[in-house]
C-alpha cells in the first residue's frame, strides 16, 4: 500500500448553522492508490459530494470546517494549506469534473479559452501554447473534428461533448488525481457508456488516478477498483469491488444491492425488495449505527456507535455484526 | 430543515391519534405569526404606526400652526421654540413636517398599491394567457415606458388639474407597466413548473391556476416592488409639486420640502435635511416591514 | 381482444413545435417531438415508454392526457376521442386521466399546504362538503403510507420520496383509471425508489389501475412494466412484452440502449459490448431514411432512403428493413 496517489486520515467536516454544529463528514480514511479508480456510493446526504468539495478544499467558509489528521497528496501534507495553498493545488494536481455540463461551463466565452484556463494559471502559458495544448486534449477525450470545436461555444455542443470538454479541461495540467462527482448522471445511457469508457482507456492509458462519486452501483461495477460505501457521513464499508459485489457485508450495503433493478433480470415478483424508511437528519442521528434504525438485523449493541471492523483482505466494515468479539462491550451479546 | 423525518414510509403507517383537529390551513396566522418574529420588521412596523398617528393626529400635536408667516423669524436654527427651526417664511420645520406626512404617506403607499394591484393582474393575465391578451397588454405597458412619464404625469395633472386624487391616478398610470412587465416573466417562469402543469392535470379553471396558484408565488416580488415603489412614488410626487402641478403651496409635502428647502441649504440646513431625514426613515422602515413580509410569506422560512 | 380491454389507444398522433423564426431568426424550424405514433394502453396493465432524453416521450405523455394539444392524430379514451373534446368536457375526464410527476420538488406548489394540494382535484370536481373533502385528503395520505398529521405541512418540510408520495395521492384523489407516471421515479435515491415502485404496484392492483409508465431507466422497466415501447426521435422503433424485448430485442436501437447500462456485477466487466457510437441527431434535423441509420452498426443502403414503418412480428412489433433475429 506505499505507492497511495491520495491517503486520507480522519477528514471530518462540519457546518455551523443556526441550529449549532452539523457533522456531515464523520472521520473519513481512505486510500486512492497510483493508476486506481476509486469509487464513493452513497444515496443522497450521505456525504460523498462533501468529501470531494473538502478534499478540494471548496467547502463554503465560514460555515464550513474541514479537519484532518492527514490528507496526504503523493506524500506532500495538504491538509494544513491555507486557502492560497489549494487554489494553488486545484486544478494543478487535483481536478474535478461537476455533474452538470451545462452549468459548469460559462456560456459567453469559447470552449477552449475554458478548458486552458487552468494552464494560463498555472502555467503562464501564452494563448497560442493553450490553445495547441486544447487542441491536443480534445483529441485525446476523443471529441470529433477538434480543431473547429476549439471555437464552439458551450451551446454549440452536445450534453456528451461538454463533459468530454470538461474531462479535458480536468487532465489538462496533468493532475495526480481527478475527482469526478457524478460525471454521467446528466446524460444519457448510450452517452453516459462512452464517457465511462473513455474514463476507463485514459486510467489505462495515462495512468489517472480517479475518485469516482457515484450513487449507482452499476457505474461503481463497471469502472471501481475499490470501493467505499456512504452512509450518513460515514464510511461503512470498504472493500476491494468484486469483494463488495460478492460479499457484501454491511447490512446497508446488503440492501442497497438487493435493491436496485436489474435490467438483465427477468421480474422477480410484483414488490421489489426495498430498505425501508430514509436517510437519517445529519442534525438528528440515530444514537449508536446511523443505520439502525433501518437495519433488519439490528440488535441491542446497535445502540452504541460500531467502529470500522476488518474483515479479510482489507474488506471493512462499520458493523456490530463484524466486530471481533473482544471489542465488544463486557456484557452484551450479538 | 426536514423535521418530518421520523417516518419511515415502508412501514404499515402509524396511526393517528383518534382525534385530531384538522384544522383549516390557515395561511394568514403562520404568516402573523413569523412576522412578528423577525425584530426588525416589528420596528419598522412600530414607526410606520407612530408616524401614521402623527399625520392623524398633527392637529393635535404639532406645537406650532403649519401656515402662520412670521417674516421676522425667517430660516431659525434650531431651538426650544422651534425644535428643528424654521423655514423661509418663518414656519415651524417640524410642524411642517407632521402636516407633510399627511400627504407624503398617502402619495407614497395608495398609488404604489394600485399600480400593484392592475400591474400583478395584467401580468399574469399577459403571462398566463398568452397569445393575443399578452400582445395587446404588454404593447399598452410598452407604450407606458416608452412615454416620458413624467410628461405623462404632467398632462394629467394639467388636463385634470393638480389635486391628490388626481396625483394617485397619475402616479399608478405611470407605474403599473413595470410591474406588469415583473410579474408577466415571473408568470411565465411558473407556468412551465411542474405544480402549475399538475393543477391543470387536476382539471383546476384558469381562474383558479392565475390567481390561486401563481398569484401567491409572485407576492414576495410584489412585496419587494412596493417597498421600493413607495420612495419613488414619495420623490414622483415631489418633482411635480416641484414642477408645480403636484401639492400646492401652502400645503406640505415632504418631497416639496425638500425641494424648497434646499435653497437654503447653507443657511438653514436642518429645512431640507429634516424632512430629507424623515422620507429617509420612512422608507427604510417600509423596506424593514417588506423583508419582514417576504420572509414570513416564505414557507420555507417559517420553521 | 375486446376493445373494451382498451384504456386508451393513440393514432397517429403527432406533435411538432415550432422553433425560431420571426424577423431576424431566419425561416422558422419545426422539431417533430411526435412523429405519428401509434399506441393502445390495455387495462390495469404497466405500458413503459423508453428512450433518450429529447425521444419524445414527455411530449407523448403530456399529449396523451391533452395537456399539449397533438398536432395532429387521435387519442381514445373509452371510446371518447379527447382531441374532439371542448375544454369543460376534458376538464371534467381529467379526474379519470391523471399524471404522476417526475420533479418531487418542482411539482408541488410551495406555498401550499399538503391539506390544499390534496384537497384542490376534489374541489374542482365538486366532491362533496368540506367535511368529506378534509377526511378524503386524510385517507389520500394514509392510502401512501403517510401520517394525516402531515396534511397541515409545507412541501419543502419533506424529503423527496416523500413528496412523491404525496404527488401520487393527489394523482389518485378523484379515482383515475389511467395514469401517466412521467420518470416519477428517476429523481429518487435507489432505496426509496424500490418503496414507491412498491407503492404503485400495490395501488394497482387495489385500485385497479392502468399505467402508462415514462422513463429512461431500462432495469425500472424490466422489473416493474408489462409491456415496452421504444421512442427513438418522435417514433416508436420497439413494441413487445417486457420479457420478449429483453430476452431478444428486434430493434438494433433497443439493442444497443441494453447493452449501454451499467451492470452492478464488476464480473461482466470489460466485455466487449457493442456501444453505439457519436451522438442521436437532432430532431430538427431528422437523417433521411430510418431516423437511426446514422447511428446503426448495420446499416444499409435501403436504411437510408426509406422510412421503416412499424411492422407486427407475432405479438410484437419493430420499425426497422433488417430486425435482428429472434
């Protein structure tokens, strides 16, 4: 595990609000090895857009507050970096692409003045390198006929082609890492199959560290090395993907599983299996697992907090169920 | 924000108590309500009061009379006698102003709620209906902006001769276009929204969709519209009492204050700065209750 | 079939909108959303209607239930062509046709109660005394697994599975037989989307209701709808049972949008599946022949000079010269 791009230690994030303190990232470690696409899956409110926001260090101040132990960027402590530091990093060694290509692009000015911003910045490069450089880029994420896309404005292109500008405009200077939250949930399926694809070739081609945030499995199926599984703030699973898909062995994670529809299976019965009830309020949890309340095999011990137990083979678990026996409170069966 | 979120809808629901009033929605109390919460809505709301029973009451109160002339006593500095001084023919500043509130408050909410009143109808029935009753009403509010209003104004009170009624009439001639145009792209924005689609799905009347549904969406704009509207209506009516068509001398106003006032700003400045000084109040104190009033109308605010 | 098992049958129907035009915009565009299709929902089954975004199948929806007038064509319901309907008529059949929302957030009225959300289709078709009116919303809510207390509530005071339900019980509050669900379920998270799958499947069959099921989302259909329909660029390319069109789909569109959804099985990874490639054309600017020859691996020269028309293969029915076989 030395060669981590990305190795994050108790990363907590918390807003202040009227209502006091919200802790909507609760001590959040985990690795992103060199080359590996990492997946975070969770519904929504469980927090995996927070955890590329307070990796990127665009969490709303003040009300915002990111803590770390450690946040190690290719074994450079970022965690102590003042804002000047991460404007610094973004863009430079970590990127990101949004969600909304429509949105994330400024519709009065030219695709490619866009996507070379970051190399202006950064750089300093004169607008001819840019644009030669754009040119370079487009063709790599595979946009047709670049050279007369380089003057489109962002109307001009398809849902598709924008976020190949954006995925451009992210690897642009060559990060070391490129977090990408939701990058196809916009789009349409046959559209949203060539943006993985054209994710997948380019890990394997240039060796990009990714971070893929995504609330649907299939995606975490298709294109995940590892995975971690969110749940209120919370990592509650993390494990090696054909381990999380084989073995499943948080409850929640059980569930989600049982829950999606499968398009390559035939209708099970009228009612499809479903976890009941919602995600808990952040600012009113649940005492103990935050999944409790939900969770068909919850037992007495749920009421006090589970720490992250190991299974086999770095496969871990935020579960009572898994707890080794020893760590277990004196007094309290399973 | 989501303090419903103690249920779990999967599970057979929960059953009620037995008895439970359900009461009738009543939009007005929550609104009564969150008003009263919001500090400094209920201090503007305190001096929009005071000020109102000051106007009324100015016979009463005012220390001195508004029209005596005492030409030996012309353009004094502030004193015991004369709390904020006097004016060019030797008035009481500060009585002048009590009278002025009488007309200015009027000039200021009445006409500001009329040209509310036909511009929020105009534009949702412009934005909502479309077609040929958007084409003819928004060429009419066109033609409105396009005029110089102040002209416009003027001829009024010309032709009509220069009296209160008449200054409200021009004042809400001159001021329901924008308001119309406000509200019609607001209009517009809604009608495309799901909920209004939905009501038509529901086989709700025309009627029914412009002003049960859209209608209440548009009120926050129309609360922040008249907040802004009163000032200017308050400085409409001064440049035409000004100009001479508006309130006639001797009768005050604070906008005609103001403007006579100024001449002698360097000899007597508390004459046009005081009644500057009460306008500047009043509209920050209608400014309070409009934010107060938008805020509470918001459900989203209400928690 | 009797035609009585026929809910509501689409003939023909078009729907084409005008674009720019006027004095600087040059000659005006027309974008053919509808492109005569042709359609008969049975009772009390789940019809899903499939596609890309810009397919036409909002526009289908929306012009089913006359909430956009079709440009041209027929819609029967029971018997009644609505299309021939003045407004008070079809406003009075609205309490039968009704339709589900996809935007939870958009489609409730924040400013409404969920007491006056509820309340409003009863009064508007004159249900009864205000006392029945308030125990009928009660029941709506109870009838969607909610608590009556939530009738006194503001929309932004609940979660998005939540607002759903509720559009579905103001959906349901006059008795619909026929419903539109318009992607009622894309918004939602994966866990609350199973319970309101499970929540019309159970109305459905208490209310004896039909569906007529909008979405974009391939393994929704295929686990919770009766029968497929395929939109490609205004068309219906695909028609068959759920099971019959995913055991082997005609169309080679309908292939290809099977074989482009994620599989949550990191073993059928990395299989070389045909993916289509570059992008759907414009509806404004329709390709000549089969609107997907540009698109399709197996096109030929008759794809591009002639238009396939749907064609019935046994229970089944696709719009292409060369179905792939079954």
């Amino acid at each position: 595990m030395a060669d981590n791009i990305l190795s994050v230690r108790g990363l907590t994030t918390e807003f202040s609000g009227g209502r006091g303190d919200v802790r909507v990232l609760d001590d959040l470690s985990f690795d992103v090895g060199r080359g590996r696409i990492v997946g975070l899956v969770g519904e929504s409110g469980s927090g995996k857009s927070m955890t590329a926001l307070s990796l990127m260090g665009l969490v709303p101040q003040p009300q915002g507050r990111v803590t770390a132990r450690s946040i190690l960027l290719d074994g450079t402590e970022i965690s102590r970096l003042g804002p000047a530091g991460m404007r610094a990093l973004r863009g430079r060694d970590i990127a990101m692409v949004f969600q909304e290509p429509m949105t994330s692009l400024n519709p009065v000015r030219k695709v490619w003045e866009q996507v070379g911003e970051p190399l202006a910045i950064h750089h300093g490069l004169g607008r001819r390198a840019i644009r030669a450089r754009v040119l370079e880029m487009f063709e790599m994420v595979g946009i047709p006929d670049p050279k007369t896309r380089l003057d489109a404005y962002p109307h001009q292109l398809s849902g598709g082609l924008r976020q190949r500008a954006m995925i451009a405009m992210g690897l642009i200077c060559e990060p070391k890492l490129l977090i990408a939250d939701e990058p196809t949930t916009a789009l349409d399926v046959t559209t949203q199959a060539q943006i993985l694809r054209l994710m997948r070739e380019l890990r394997d081609r240039v060796g990009t560290s990714i971070i893929m945030i995504t609330h649907d499995l299939g995606i975490i199926a298709e294109m995940c090395d590892e995975v971690n599984v969110m749940y209120a703030g919370q990592i509650v699973e993390q494990a090696d993907v054909f381990d999380l898909f084989e073995k499943p062995s948080h409850p929640y994670t059980r569930g989600l599983l049982a829950s999606i529809p499968r398009a390559t299976e035939p209708r099970a019965g009228r009612r499809m299996p479903s976890i009941p009830g919602m995600v808990p309020n952040l600012a009113k949890l649940p005492p103990g697992c935050r999944f409790s309340p939900r969770c068909a095999e919850a037992m007495p011990i749920c009421r006090r907090p589970p720490d992250l137990a190991t299974l086999d083979g770095g496969h871990v678990a935020r579960c009572w169920l898994h707890a080794a026996p020893d760590t277990r409170p004196m007094g309290e069966t399973a | 924000m989501t303090h419903t979120s103690d249920l779990a809808p999967d599970l057979p629901p929960d059953l009620a108590p037995a008895h439970e009033a359900l009461e009738e929605a009543s939009f007005l109390r929550d609104t009564v309500r969150a008003f009263r919460r919001n500090r400094m809505a209920m201090v503007g709301l305190a001096f929009v009061v005071a000020l109102v029973v000051c106007a009324v009451f100015a016979p009463w109160i005012s220390p001195h009379d508004p029209y005596r002339v005492a030409l030996d006593e012309q353009l004094l500095g502030p004193s015991r006698t004369y709390w904020l001084g006097t004016d060019n023919f030797g008035r009481d500043v500060l009585t002048r102003i009590l009278y002025g509130a009488r007309i200015s408050l009027v000039v200021g909410i009445v006409p500001s709620l009329i040209s509310l009143a036909i511009g929020a109808v105009m534009g949702i029935l412009s934005g909502y209906l479309g077609g040929r009753t958007d084409f003819v009403v928004m060429r009419l509010a066109d033609m409105m902006i396009a005029f110089p209003s102040l002209l416009l104004a003027m001829v009024v009170m010309y032709t009509l001769g220069a009296n209160l009624l008449n200054i409200f009439l021009a004042l809400a001639l001159v001021g329901w276009a924008s308001v119309a145009r406000v509200v019609r792209s607001q209009t517009l924005a809604l009608r495309e929204k799901e909920f209004i689609e939905a009501a038509r799905a529901n086989g709700t009347s025309r009627s029914r969709i412009m002003f049960g549904h859209i209608f209440p969406n548009v009120i926050p704009t129309l609360i922040v519209l008249f907040s802004l509207s009163i000032p200017e209506a308050i400085m409409w009516e001064s440049s035409l009492s000004f100009l001479g068509v508006g309130v006639q001398p001797p009768e005050a106003s604070w906008g005609l204050l103001v403007a006579k006032g100024k001449e002698y700003m360097f000899q007597a400045p508390t004459v046009a700065i005081a009644p500057g000084i009460a306008i500047l109040l009043t509209v920050l104190a209608f400014n309070f209750i409009g934010d107060g009033l938008r805020d509470a109308l918001d459900p989203s605010m209400k928690d | 079939m009797t035609a009585s098992d026929i809910v509501l049958s689409v003939r023909d129907v078009t729907k084409h909108y005008r674009v720019g035009g006027g004095f600087a915009g040059g000659p005006a565009k027309v974008v053919r959303a509808v492109d005569g299709v042709t359609l008969d929902i049975r009772a009390r089954e789940t019809f899903a209607l499939v596609g890309e975004s810009g397919c036409g199948k909002t526009t289908l929806g929306r012009v089913m239930l006359r909430l956009q007038e079709p440009t041209s064509g027929q819609i029967d319901y029971r018997g009644t062509d609505l299309t021939g309907l003045d407004e008070a008529a079809m406003r009075a059949l609205r309490k039968r046709l009704q339709i589900v929302f996809q935007d939870p957030y958009a489609s409730l009225n924040p400013r409404m109660r969920i007491g006056e959300i509820l309340a409003e289709p009863l009064r508007s078709h004159g249900y009864g005394p205000p006392a029945d009116i308030r125990d009928r919303c009660a029941e709506l809510l109870e009838m969607v697994g909610l608590r009556k207390q939530y009738l006194h509530n503001y929309p932004h005071q609940f979660s998005g599975g939540q607002r759903q339900r509720i559009g579905i019980a103001r959906a349901l509050a006059n008795n619909p037989d026929f419903v539109v669900c318009d992607e009622s379920v894309s918004a939602l998270d994966v866990s609350i989307q199973a319970q309101v799958l499970n929540l019309l499947a159970d109305l459905q069959d208490r209310l004896k209701l039909t569906y007529f099921f909008i979405t974009h989302d391939l393994a929704v259909v295929r686990q919770f709808a009766d029968r497929v329909g395929v939109m490609f660029l205004g068309r219906l390319v695909e028609l068959g049972t759920t099971e019959e069109l995913f055991a082997q789909p005609l169309h080679p569109y309908t292939m290809l949008l099977m074989s482009a959804v994620p599989r949550p099985d990191p073993r059928q990874r990395g299989r070389d599946r045909p993916m289509m490639q570059g992008e759907i054309p414009s509806p404004m600017h329709l390709p000549s022949g089969c609107r997907f020859h540009t698109r399709c691996p197996f096109a030929q020269e008759i794809c591009r000079r002639e238009d396939p028309s749907l064609q019935a293969i046994g229970s089944r029915a696709v719009a292409c010269h060369f179905p792939l076989s079954g």
